[in-house]
C-alpha cells in the first residue's frame, strides 16, 4: 500500500544536477560524496565513478533510496567528503543546521552545492549558505536555484557551531521535546489538541498512534486512558524519534503505572505490523506544500486493516479532506464527534 512518491519536488532534484548535466561541474571519478537529504536514486548516475554516501530521514525517501540500490547511512563524526550536495528543508533553523553540517563533513577545497525552490525560500536559503560559504556560483532553473562553492579553510567557527546547535531537541510549549523541521515542531497543534480534548477514557489495551510526531497525542493518551496497557508510535521522520521517545517516557513517568511503549521509524502506508485494540492520528496529508488526500486516506487503510473487531479509530483532520467516503467502505461505524475551528474529529468503529 505504499505510495509513490511523484510528490517529490523533482524540480528541486533536476536543478541540483545541472551543474553536472550542462558540464558546469565536473567531480574526481574517485571522489567520495556525502548527499544529505538525499532523493532520486536514478539521477546519481551523474555522479558516476564517485563513491556516493546517502543520507535521508524520511523514511518514504530512505525506502526509495534503497530500492534505487542507493548506499544509505549516516557518516561518522570524523568522515569528510570532496563533495557534499545538500536539498535544504524550508525550515530556515533545520536548513542553517543541514549547512553546518555539509561544511562539517566537507574536506578542504571540496565542493558544496544546494539546491531550493523558488517558492520554498530559494532566494534567503541562498543568502544564508552565502553567510556561511562565502561566495558562490549559482544557477536558475526549474523555478529552482541551485548554488555552490569550494569550501575554504576560513569558516567562521562561532557561526558554523551556532546552526550546528540549531538542530538539537528542545522544550517547547506545554514543556515538550521538540526540535525544528517536525510538524508544529515549536506549539501544539491545534488539530491534535482537539482530539485529545475528545479522546474517551475507556481506550484500552494496545494503541497505536500513526503520524506521532514529537508525541503529544500519544502522551495525551498515557494522562487521560488509564486502561491503556500498550502504546506504539509510528512516525516516518527520524528526526521526531528521540524527542517522541523522552516525551512518552515523561507521561508514562508522570502517570505513575507501567506501559509498554515502543516508537517505530516506519513508513505507515506501508502497514503496520501488529493488531490494536484502539487508533488515533492526525494524519498528513501534505508532502512539501502540496495536498496530498491520498495520504491520509492510507493511514486510513492502514488503521482499518491494523484494528482488532470492534477496535475504533479516533482521528482528527481539516473539514475539507474527503475521508468519509474511505471510513464508510471500511469501518461498520463512523460519526462525527465534533467540529469547530477548520477541524473535524471522528470515531471509526471496525466491524
């Protein structure tokens, strides 16, 4: 049940390798190169001869990657690279990060090159990897810019330590462990404050939370349905996993009884392994900036085939999104439980 990933702003991949496809850019055949946030395993024939690490978060892409027959892991402290190419989020504290991390693992006098949508804030991502880098070359293509230099022996140290730190996990609002990039990564989230709001006490047994996050919803969960004897997380960026692990830590501690949590990289479109007695999500339903419906009417697919007989959904999504159609065909019961605010929170009860 997978979903392929033609979201993917492949704009955003082919100006990133035009500098190669034109001749602009022109790599040593035994060069090792680091491709942080990388996608599109097929164009790295551009780079052919050169001995390409990958490294990716998402757990979609990483997959792809794979299958692509990509080398996928993440470098060493101490690894450095004659090229690190970079596709910047548009988080500007997550992007500043992603830099100081290309200029970590870049060797002396090895290239550095980004590329971002105009309509992603290609114009200020340029402008801060100029901050750092110095001067660059830069093309557009593709409503996209992409922009490189070699790295030189003079980075400003306190600036490069300054973004490496921006990356690091931290408090937020209601004293939960976020970090930049995640989804509401620095408030609670509206939509999933409503549901847990509307989250019945009697959830019990094993409950699995698809989308988790940082993990508000499932530590709601953990403080408000004390019969809950099990909780498994799903979320599909790394990235959310040790703050979503500390968060649900802290309510099991706070709630002063034992569960058994676990919190899973996993792409939910994919299925979930196991059968819960109760679900809750607030799924995405967005790659980027575009809509994606489908997305969320997986995870629907997934919780529906994941429920126990009489196991109930309970999530939460923008009044626009056409779920009903979906809950209907699989769920024996679906009502819905409130609405206000742009949101609309549902119960889906499996036969």
């Amino acid at each position: 049940m997978a979903l392929p990933l033609a979201t993917a702003p492949e704009a955003q991949l082919d100006a990133l390798f035009l500098p190669f496809t034109i001749g602009e850019l022109k790599l040593p055949e035994d060069a090792r190169v680091l491709f942080l946030r990388a996608r599109g395993g097929s164009r790295l024939r551009a780079l052919a001869g050169s001995d390409v690490l990958c490294q990716q978060s998402f757990r979609p892409f990483a997959d792809q990657l794979q299958r692509d027959g990509a080398a996928l892991g993440e470098p060493s402290d101490d690894d450095r690279f004659g090229a690190v190419l970079v596709l910047p989020p548009r988080q500007r504290d997550e992007a500043r990060a992603l830099f100081a991390r290309a200029a970590r693992h870049a060797q002396p006098g090895a290239v550095v090159l980004a590329a971002a949508a105009n309509a992603e804030g290609a114009k200020s991502t340029e402008a801060d990897f100029v901050r750092l880098f110095g001067a660059v070359h830069s093309l557009s293509k593709h409503k996209c810019r992409v922009f490189w230099t070699a790295v030189g022996e003079s980075l400003d140290a306190a600036l490069l330590a300054e973004w490496a730190a921006l990356d690091a996990p931290r408090r937020i609002a209601g004293g939960y462990l976020s970090r930049p990039g995640l989804f509401a990564w620095d408030r609670i989230d509206a939509a999933s404050a409503m549901l847990a709001s509307h989250l019945p006490p009697d959830l019990h047994g094993r409950v699995a939370d698809l989308g988790a996050g940082y993990g508000y919803l499932a530590a709601q969960v953990v403080a408000h349905c004390p019969d809950v004897t099990a909780l498994d997380l799903y979320e599909a960026e790394a990235r959310a996993i040790e703050p979503a692990r500390t968060n649900l830590a802290e309510a099991v501690t706070a709630s002063g009884r034992k569960l058994a949590v676990e919190v899973h990289w996993h792409d939910v479109t994919a299925g979930l392994p196991r059968r819960y007695e109760a679900i809750v999500s607030n799924p995405p339903f967005h790659q980027g900036r575009a809509d994606l419906p489908a997305l969320g009417r997986a995870f629907i697919e997934a919780a529906a085939d994941a429920l126990q007989p009489g196991g109930r959904l309970w999530l939460v999504a923008n009044r626009h999104l056409p779920y009903e159609s979906t809950l209907a065909s699989r769920f024996a019961r679906v009502r819905t439980v409130a609405m206000q605010e742009g949101f609309k929170v549902i119960e889906a009860v499996r036969a």
